[in-house]
DNA sequence: GCCGTTTTCGGCCCGACTGTTTTCAGTCG
C-alpha cells in the first residue's frame, strides 16, 4: 500500500462530502489529513502497525479509523457509502478548472450530467446557460476548459518553468515605477516540479503593471485582470499569477505567495494566538494598525519567529524548530567542493573529453572531479581491460592539471540484478571513488530490489549509491524499494547515498534527504554530468538537499580532497600485485 | 473531523476576480 493510496482516498472522501454539501469544515479536515499522509516520509502502513497514526496532526479518531481499514481492506466504509450517493462522472467535473463542487453537483442534479462529455455539450448547445446563476460567458468557460482539460499537462518540471520565470521577472523589473519583482511559489520553495507561476511586483503605479503584463513575449492570452491582479497563460503553456502591490506589503505578500499552504495556515494560526492577523498587506495588531510587511524578516519576526529559507516552509516542523532556534544552516552551492559523478567521452552517452570537463568544473570553481564512466553492462561500457587503460589516463591527466582542479579515478559501476557488482574487485579496489546504480530489471519486487541493493552495499567497495531510486520525474516512477533497510546497511558499510543532480532525477528526494540525515547516513550531491554544461546542475541537487534539512556537514563532497580521501579509504579486498594491466606497465 | 496561550464546545486563514447579479456566490490560490 503506497502512501498516495491513501492520500487519493482521502481526498476522494473530500470531493464526496463537497457535492453532498456536507460541512465544509469536515471536507478541510480530510484534506489536511491528505495533506499530512503526503508529505509522510515513511510508510503510512507502518505507522497503522504501530497504532501510531493518531499521533499525525490533523489526524484525529475517525480519520485514522478510516485509514487503518483502508490499508487493511483496499477501501473503506465511509468511501463506500459516499461512492454510492455520488456517480463517478460526476467526481471527475471537478478536475476540469472553474468547476468546483457546487457547479458540479447542480449541473449533476438540474441536468442529469455525470461525465464531462455531457457537461460540453450541455455548454455548446446552450442547455447550461439555463441554469440559475449561468450565463453564456461561463458556459463558454466551461467549454473551453474542457478542451484543455483532454489536452492537459501536469506539473512542470522546475529546470523548465525557472528560465521563464527568470526572464519574466527581468521584463517586470524593466517596466517604469517597478521597485521590486521577485518569483514566489513553489518555485522560490524550490520544489522539484511547478504547476503554475507566482510572480509579485512591487510598485507605487500597479495599474500601469497590470496593464503591461499580457503584452510581454510569450504569453498567449489574458486569463484575469483587475486593478492589482493578473493572470496569463503562456504560449508554452504555464499559467501565471502576477500581484502588484505597494511597496509596504511587499514582504508580506512574498511570504504569503511562496507558501506552502500549510505553512501558512500555520503562520496564521499563530499570529491569531498572538492576538495579530496576517494577510498578504501586512501583520496587523488587535486595533488594525501594520506593524510589518515591507520586508519577510519582518513579517517573521512580528510573530516571534527567525526568517525561516522558503526550502522549508512545507508545514513539516518548520516552526517548531525555528521556535526553538534549531533551524538548520542549510547547505549552500558555495559548500561544495567538488562533483563526485561524472562521464567522459569514454562513455557510449557521454560527449565531453577530460581537458574539457577539467576546464569547464575550473570555471564552475570546483577543486575535484570524479570521472565515473558507465561499466560493462552499458552499451560500449568500459570492461575490466578498458577501465584500467582509462584509469591510466585519468592518472596522467591529473598530474598535467596540477590540482585544477584534482581528477579522481571513478566508475559508476551497475549493480547487476543479483546484486554483483559489473566489474573485477581489482580494478575497483584500484579505484578513488565508486558509484554502483541500477540500471536495469527495474520490475522488481520490492525485496528483491532491496536485497539486491543490500548485497552490492556490502561488497565493501562502495563509496556512493547512485541516483538511488531510479525515478525519472514525469515519466519513470522510482523502483520499490526498503529505503529504512537500505540506510541501516549503508550507515553499517559507511556507504553515502547520492542526491542526483541532473534536474529529470533529483534523486533522492528531499524527503528521503532528511530520513538518511536522521539516520546517520552521509550524502554526496553530484551532477551525473554527461557532457561539461552539465556540471552547472549541481545547483538542482543542492535545492534538494535544502529541501530535506541537509547541512555542509552532511554531505561529503563539502570536504577537501584530502579528507574525502580518507573518508573513501577502506580495507583492500584483493592483494595488490596481482592486478597488473595489459599495457600499463611503467 | 480536528483541536485547545479564549475553548472538551465552538470555532476553524484570508482575499481577489469573474459572472451574474443589483448585493453576492463560486472558484482559485
């Protein structure tokens, strides 16, 4: 049973109680017990086996009622029951934008409409405009929703909504009167994928923002407008949210825009403790007077808080420990010293040579580099014999740079479906820095995987588990796997697990980040670099890293060369002289 | 349905925009 089980059906009991009209209070109640199970890094089925379930905030008798028999049985009597009030065309109304459960559910009884075929030909023919409170301009809303609701996309990933971000927020600041513009949002939070933008602007003329906004490049066409609000959708596809506000509120509303959520109902929850009210103008006391907004330090401050980085704020603890002055130092890109995966030439897809990821990992101020190619069972991946040539080489090379930076001598090595490793122990034992991954046999069983995981761990010549889960975002979900098990052996073999950098993996995730923080386990943050440019998208894996609480200190390549070396050191498994190479020879 | 620095009962974060109304309900973030 995965978490997301769990969280759909909670919010599917929602969505029920919505179109039944039941309290709405009840209805938030089950979407902030969604929202919990979701951002759970452990298995919600653990916690029922441990009767600890009803310890989770917002999770109170009933809720955890109905989970323990979910996770049981498959599904639960209260869904059940409400499945049987509600058709469920009707339940997929509400996926289509500017449908929400009233209309729903009063289309679904005064029209006899369960499916969203129905409900656009009930806007094209003119039947919906019939309705009390339902016009033509809604009715062709709807219809035209329903045309992107069969073409939608999800979120985006964040490497592809940032450049547009990124250049909107430059064409903002260029416009007359605009003191400040910033990106909010899940994208300041940095969370891995994006589903719209959240743009402000501070400015002392919002009606001439406003009314510039729709005409910059690349936006297709005007969704909202009012006199300090905008929305647009871009050719690409994103939607985006802009607010301008006047310079006074500007750190309240980016607090308030960057989220998440949770994070600020719970802000909110406290202000009101305190006897103040926080909106997106400001904090303001018991007779109405701001005492902050202009700056977000201020906003924090106004309810006794320190400035907590938007990496955090998710709601998951963040204020407790800011309370009690525990917030972690997070790591920044500066920390890291070097990049400990990353392909040459002499991998099939790769396409850089040493010089010049040597020259390009300079520019980026990096004073190590593990070349790490692909191993045997790669397509023209390097076997025992090519790998002790490219060793070699990588020797020689290090010596002409002179430690600018410092090339170290890796593989990222397959571990094979057995769990063997896909090369001699020799070559490996001969080696500054070895990464095994999985790349193959991905249908695993959950025990199988962490079996064959475990096994390669133990082989005692790990240094780094590679992109650790497989996942590719959007389009390769992670393999199962015992990720508790797999931390317990790689703390006992001193093994660290990587957080992969290239922006389609960010793996591990954040989450899994502060569960292997929590068990004493080390983390490298590495690029996976396939040719030089690549060697920039370290700075993906330290957002991550951000994400899941992680300081320098617990990631090993903030160390200098020489004490990462001795962290790497391990006891030789095979003699030394019996691994001479054909054709190395002094 | 959850929860307690005002509460074991009675509250629950807060505001902008649209469309359809003629004062506001619904949706969204």
């Amino acid at each position: 049973m995965e978490n997301a089980e769990v969280v759909a059906m909670l919010g599917e009991i929602a969505d029920l109680l919505e179109l039944t009209d039941e309290n709405p209070f009840k209805v938030r109640a089950y979407r902030r017990a969604a929202q919990v199970v979701d951002t759970l890094p452990v298995p919600v089925a653990e916690l029922v086996r441990k009767g600890e379930l009803a310890g989770l905030p917002g999770v109170g008798t009933h809720t955890a009622e109905r989970i323990t028999q979910f996770v049981g049985a498959g599904t639960c009597d209260e869904l059940e029951r409400l499945r049987g009030k509600v058709p469920s065309g009707v339940m997929e109304l509400l996926r289509i934008e500017s449908v929400g459960p009233k209309t729903a559910a009063l289309v679904w009884k005064q029209l006899g409409i369960t499916s969203v075929d129905a409900l656009e030909e009930a806007a094209l023919s003119g039947r919906l405009s019939e309705l009390p409170r339902m016009g033509a301009k809604r009715s062709e809303a709807i219809a035209s929703a329903v045309t992107r609701h069969r073409s939608r996309k999800g979120r985006v990933p964040l490497h592809r909504a940032l450049p547009y971000a990124e250049d909107l927020v430059d064409r903002l600041r260029a416009i007359p009167g605009v003191k400040q513009a910033m990106a909010a949002g899940s994208l300041r939070r940095r969370k891995e994928t994006v589903g719209d933008l959240d743009l402000l602007v501070s400015s002392t003329n919002p009606e001439r923002v406003v009314a510039a906004f729709p005409k910059l490049p690349g936006v297709a066409t005007l969704l909202a407008q009012g006199p300090t609000k905008s929305t647009v959708r871009l050719r690409v596809g994103l939607q985006v949210d802009l607010r301008v506000l006047h310079p006074e509120s500007f750190g309240a509303a980016l607090h308030y825009f960057t989220g998440s959520k949770a994070h600020n109902i719970a802000v909110r929850t406290r202000a009101l403790h305190r006897g103040l009210k926080v909106n997106e103008y400001g904090v303001f006391d018991a007779k109405g007077r701001r005492i902050a907004g202009e700056r977000e330090e201020d906003v924090f401050r106004a309810v006794g808080l320190p400035w907590i980085p938007p990496e955090l704020r998710e709601g998951l603890g963040e204020l407790e420990a800011a309370e009690a002055g525990r917030l972690p130092e997070l790591i920044e890109e500066e920390d890291l010293r070097g990049d400990l995966h990353v392909h040459s030439e002499a991998s099939s897809d790769a396409s850089s040579s040493l010089l010049e990821l040597a020259s390009a990992a300079r520019g980026f101020g990096r004073s190590y580099l593990a070349i790490t190619d692909h191993s045997r069972s790669r397509p023209l991946g390097l076997d025992d014999a090519r790998l002790w040539e490219h060793l070699h080489t990588i020797r020689w090379m290090d010596q002409e740079l002179r430690g600018r930076p410092h090339l170290l001598a890796g593989i990222e090595v397959d571990i094979l479906p057995n769990g063997s490793l896909d090369l001699g122990d020799e070559v490996l034992s001969e080696l500054d820095c070895v990464v095994a991954s999985v790349h193959s046999r991905f249908n695993m069983s959950s025990e199988e995987m962490t079996e064959r995981i475990v096994r390669a761990l133990r082989t005692g010549l790990v240094h780094v588990l590679g992109h650790p889960s497989g996942r590719l975002i959007g389009s390769r979900d992670p393999y199962p796997y015992d990720l508790e098990r797999v931390l317990e052996v790689a703390r006992e073999q001193g093994v660290a697990l990587e957080v992969n950098a290239q922006p389609e993996r960010l793996d591990l995730t954040d989450q899994a980040c502060r569960l292997a923080k929590q068990a004493g386990v080390k983390l490298v943050i590495s690029s996976d670099s396939h040719n030089a440019q690549h060697l920039e998208n370290l700075r993906y894996g330290v957002w991550v890293a951000r994400r899941g609480w992680l300081e320098a200190g617990d990631v090993l390549n903030t160390l200098p060369l020489s004490e990462l070396r001795r962290r790497f050191r391990r006891p030789r498994r095979a003699p030394s002289w019996s691994h001479e190479a054909p054709g190395t020879s002094p």
